[in-house]
C-alpha cells in the first residue's frame, strides 16, 4: 500500500512541475511564431495532454478492457468540462474569444454529438477510426492556416498604422528570438505530465482494485481523472497565468483530440465494443455538459466562476450516480 501512495505523490508532483513548465513554453512558442495562444493551447497542449489517455486506451483495448478503453475516452471529456473547467474557472474565470466559440466549441460540440450517435448505431471498426484520425488531421491543418492568415491581417493593420505615425519603424511579424529554448520547455514539461499522469494512474488504479471496483467504473473516473490531470494542472496553471486561451484551449482541444485521436487510433488499432452503460449513459452525458461549456462559455464570452461553480457540482453529482 506504501508504493502506491509514493506513486499518487510522484506523479502529483512530476504533474505540477511539468505543467508549469508546459505553459510557460507554449506560451513562449506562440509568440515566437506569431500564432495565438489559444491555437498553442489546441494543438501542442492539447495533444501533448493528451498522450496519456493515447497510451491508456490503446493498451486497454489490445488487453480487451473496454471498460477502461472507451470509459477513459467518455470520462476524460467529462472530467475536461466539469472538473477542469469549474476549477480553472473559479480560480481565474476564463475569457474566451468569438473565433475560439464560433470555431473550436463547435467543432467540439459537433464532434461530442457525431460520437454518441455513432456509438448508439454502429460498432467502433476501423473504417470509423480512420474517418475520425483524417477529420482531426484536417481541423488541425485548417485552423492553424486560419489562425496564421488572421494573425498576419491583424499584424498588417498594426504595422500600416504605426509606419503613418514613424515611416522609420521597422514591421514586426512576431516577437524575436529563438524557438529551441521555449520548444525544450514545452517538451520538458510535456515529458514530466506524461511521466506524472502514467504513475497516477497506475497508482489509482491500483487502489481501485484493491478495494474490487468494477472496470467500467475504474475506466470512467480513476483513469479518466487520472489521464486528464496533465490538463488539469496545465489549465489551472493557465489561469493562475492570467493565459485563457491556453486554459480554454486545451479543454477544448483535449476534448477533440480525445475523441477523433485517441478514439480513432483505439479503433484502428484494435476494435473493441463499447459497453452498453457508456454508450446508453455516459456518453450522451459528455454530450450534454459538452452543450452547457458552450452555453456557459458563450454568456459574455466568458466562464465566470458561478459557472466554474456549477460544473465542478456538475460533477461531483456524475461522480455520486457512477460510483458504486
């Protein structure tokens, strides 16, 4: 028992760190390249957060654990909106820009509702997997292209109108300096919130089944809170960092890398059921919180922390129905 509350106070610790460290070198990367934090927090935080439920749900579906399979997949999002968002959003309420709520919470709440009615309909086979790693690759190539010819149009007008003010000033594209320095942070950190969340999760998993806790459950709430802890620490400290975009970029981006990434490798790679309480429970419950982040997020173009109140009761309340 010893081991594993040194492993829960192991990777707690390599999580705290390692986020830290993640958000000061995306951030610092945005600004190098000129794109905007919240693409940052879509793609290299997003994806990088959410390698641990990559490696979990592949390994439990070659080892034909569905339950952890797709229950780490479903619960991750949940845990995303619900936990994640409330305690980003009571610390520092999170602001969130219309490009990020036409664009990306759309895409997210478009993809939560494809996924719960395919699940509904149709078995998760390859064909499937493959459908939803090709959209992911598409979203990804076509917001960074957005972004940066936003970018580059916002920048125009600055630099139009600070040379009528000094014809002498030199055009700036983005702020100098090296990208190694700030691309070793990110991936430092990114390697010490994987290496974190896979201890947590062992460790939690192994306190789970001490105690004869159903896989299903285990899959929806131990591995799923303990796969998402590289974003919950990585948004919090995003919000401590008065960074919002980040924060409200890695939800949303974890949320859609979670599904069309992870739910479309572990199709491809090895094609398991989903169980019949995810498909019948769970998942249209990460459709409709999917539905209120976008709600709350789009009342001001903010999530307060009344809102952030609601969603971490939110969850309390799932947890309190799921467990046994």
């Amino acid at each position: 028992m010893l081991a594993i509350w040194l492993l829960l106070a192991g990777g707690l610790t390599l999580l705290v760190i390692g986020g830290d460290l993640l958000v000061r070198g995306a951030v610092r990367m945005a600004e190098r390249l000129g794109i905007s934090p919240l693409v940052i927090g879509l793609t290299l935080v997003g994806f990088g957060t959410s390698m641990p439920e990559l490696v979990t749900s592949v390994q439990a579906a070659l080892s034909g654990a569905p339950g952890i399979a797709w229950g780490n997949i479903v619960g991750s999002n949940i845990a995303n909106i619900l936990l994640i968002g409330g305690v980003s959003a009571i610390l520092f309420p999170i602001v969130v820009t219309a490009p990020a709520l036409r664009r990306d919470a759309v895409v997210m709440l478009a993809v939560a509702t494809v996924f719960t009615a395919l699940a509904a309909l149709v078995p998760m086979a390859r064909a499937v997997g493959a459908a939803f790693v090709l959209t992911l690759a598409a979203y990804v190539i076509l917001t960074i292209r957005n972004d940066r010819a936003a970018t580059a149009g916002a920048l125009h007008d600055k630099e139009v109108a600070a040379t009528a003010l000094d014809p002498g000033l030199t055009p700036v594209s983005a702020r100098p300096g090296g990208l190694l320095v700030p691309l070793l942070l990110a991936l430092g950190g990114l390697a010490l919130v994987i290496g974190g969340g896979a201890a947590l999760v062992r460790g939690a998993v192994a306190l789970a089944q001490s105690f004869a806790i159903p896989e299903t459950v285990i899959g929806l709430t131990i591995v799923a809170v303990g796969t998402s802890m590289p974003e919950l620490v990585t948004s919090v400290m995003a919000a401590i960092r008065r960074q919002g975009d980040v924060a409200f970029g890695n939800i949303v981006g974890s949320n859609i890398v979670n599904i069309l990434g992870i739910g479309g490798m572990t199709a491809l790679i090895a094609p398991i059921p989903m169980p019949a309480t995810i498909v019948g429970f769970d998942a249209p419950v990460m459709l409709a919180v999917t539905v209120l982040m976008v709600l709350a997020a789009s009342t001001g173009l903010r999530v307060s922390r009344r809102e952030g109140a609601v969603l971490l009761a939110g969850y309390v309340a799932y947890l309190a129905v799921l467990w046994p």
